[in-house]
C-alpha cells in the first residue's frame, strides 16, 4: 500500500499544476495573438519564394494563386 499512497500523493502535487494549464482566450484578447510581431515568417518576399521553390519541385499546384512550373522554379 505505501507505493499506492506515494502515486496518489504525487498525484495530488501534480493536478494543480495541469489545471492552470486550461484558460480560454476571450474575443477581445486575440487581437493581441494577432500582432504581425508573434508571426514566424518575417520577409514576405522570402516566404513568396520558399513556396514557389517548393511546389515547382513538387510538380503540383502552386498555393500563390495559379500552377506551378515544369520543376526549374521559373514563372
């Protein structure tokens, strides 16, 4: 039983711990996740061409608005 008591115990440390973890985020505060700062992607231009490189390499629609190339990365 001491191996049960020393699971619940610490079962009992840990569950204040895994509930602040649960918060939910109100209208009025996503503006704020928004920000163009909290973005990965800092240059569009160079986002623009990593995806054209991208799917002209792999043949398939382009998600910049039209198709990709033949695979050369050309317009």
């Amino acid at each position: 039983m001491p191996k049960l008591r020393r699971l619940a115990l610490v079962g009992l440390l840990f569950a204040p711990l895994a509930a602040t973890g649960c918060h939910t985020v109100e209208y009025y505060e996503k503006q704020l996740l928004s920000d163009p700062a909290m973005g990965f992607e800092t240059d569009p231009t160079e986002v623009h061409f990593q995806q054209k490189v991208f799917y002209s390499m792999e043949g398939s629609a382009g998600g910049i608005g039209d198709s990709a190339g033949g695979g050369c990365g050309c317009y």
